[in-house]
C-alpha cells in the first residue's frame, strides 16, 4: 500500500450502513451533518441494483439525509457505463424498479445478460434464457456479486449465488462492475481528484465495502450494523483498519484521528 496522505474524501456505504430499507441507522443523519462540517469530500457508492437511483435518493430524502445525486455512484451507472461502452444489447435480469436506470438502451433480441438483484425474475424460465444466451457466446456481466444483504426481515440472498450458478453451468466468467472492483472504487472518486491514499471507505460489507477499498489503497471501516455478522473481520486479509459499531461512531473516530 502506497504512504497515507491527508484525509481528503470518505466514501460511505448506503443500505447497511446509513439505513436499512426504510429505516435510518440511529444517529446516521446527524453523524452525516458533522462529517460534512469537515474539510473532506463525501461521496455514496452502493451495490444497490433494488431501485434506480432516483427511487434511491428519494428514500433518502424522507430518512431526512442531506444528499445530492451527483454524490451517488451506483453499480447501476457503472453498468450501464459497460453496456455502452460495449454497444451491446443486454437482457436485463434487474428488478423492475432499477429499469429507469437503462433508460434509452436498447434490448430487442439481446446478445448480452445484465444480472442484478431481481428476486422476482430469478426463477428457472428467466435464468435458462440468460444461459442460452451465454452459451451462444453474449458476455455476463454482474452488477454485482453480494453473497446476501440485510432486509427487515433478516438476511437475504443476493445476486452472487444467481450469478455463480450461470458461470458454473456456461463454464464462463462474468464481467463483474460494482464493489469490491477497484475500476468501481476509482471510478467513485475521479470527480472527487483524490488518490485512494487519501481516502476512507465505511461499510458494512467486510468484502465488498472494506476488503475492496483497501485492495484499492484506501483505509477501510467495518460497522457491525446491516449485513455484519460476529467476526466478519477476520475474513479478508489485511484485517480492516477499523470494526466500530456504527456510522456514527466511524464519523467520531475520521474526526479524531485522521483529520
């Protein structure tokens, strides 16, 4: 890892992290108010492919978050980003409510599988039609591959085992674009001009939030809030910089000790 500079962005986890579905974590709005009131840049990165980002920073909104669209990057845009820089026509295996996002793309007879978060569309017609496809020679390209994530109801599978069953039965690899891949990470902060030595990454996904922030070379925070589970901090290799209990409490710690 390259020599730690000053703290000049934090890149902070949504769902998990902030809030969980409708609900804000406690202490999230006001923690969020005093981070801003230092003197670093703060950006939202999220594997979210549930919504488009439209529904997402309406969400927000009524969490009474104080965030701009500009300061979201979604696996969504960096898929979308991919699509079009391939010029292909994907067959969208996303949740209805995320289509807004592919507004414009074209997807009439589709040489290309898209695979997000689509618990509705995961079923044996749908996938078999996505693995005729990449039989046929269309690339697979996951938004993302979560193993699961933290509903209200409890944990819940996430797109990875979806996306693992259609590269083992295609002998194939898919074109993985969101968190943890550092293409994702330095695409989050190119409009923000700072190096990942001078960034932080809060999370609570030990992988794909910290374990790919610090493979980028930022500084990684675990909080033991949405998908953490008891030592989740012993499964990436190097450990996260910080495991804290919440948002909050990771905002104490950045202002502390690394401004």
């Amino acid at each position: 890892m390259a020599a730690r500079r000053a703290l000049k962005a934090v890149l902070v986890d949504l769902n998990g992290t902030l809030h969980i579905e409708d609900a804000a974590v406690p202490g999230a709005q006001e923690a969020l108010k005093r981070l801003r009131a230092a003197s670093v840049m703060v950006r939202f990165v999220t594997n979210t492919t549930k919504e488009s980002k439209q529904d997402l920073l309406e969400r927000l909104k009524k969490l009474e978050f104080d965030i701009s669209e500009d300061e979201i990057f979604t696996s969504l845009t960096a898929a979308r980003n991919l699509v079009e820089q391939k010029q292909v026509r994907p067959m969208l295996l996303i949740d209805d409510r995320a289509l807004p996002d592919f507004t414009g793309v074209q997807t009439g007879d589709p040489n290309a599988v898209v695979i997000g978060l689509a618990p509705e569309h995961f079923h044996y017609q749908l996938l078999n039609q996505a693995f005729r496809l990449l039989l046929d020679g269309a690339p697979l390209i996951a938004i993302h591959k979560a193993r699961y994530y933290k509903r209200k109801d409890g944990l819940a599978l996430g797109p990875g085992p979806f996306v693992t069953a259609l590269e083992y039965a295609t002998d194939t690899k898919a074109i993985v674009v969101g968190k943890p891949e550092k293409t994702f990470f330095l695409e989050a902060l190119r409009d923000t001009g700072c190096a990942p030595e001078e960034a932080v990454m809060i999370g609570d996904d030990c992988r794909d939030d910290v374990g790919g922030a610090q493979n980028t070379g930022m500084l990684g925070i675990l909080v033991k809030t949405g998908k953490y589970r008891a030592a989740d901090e012993e499964k990436i290799n190097p450990p996260p910089y910080l495991t804290c209990e919440s948002f909050p409490h990771a905002v104490d710690h950045i202002l502390q000790n690394l401004l």
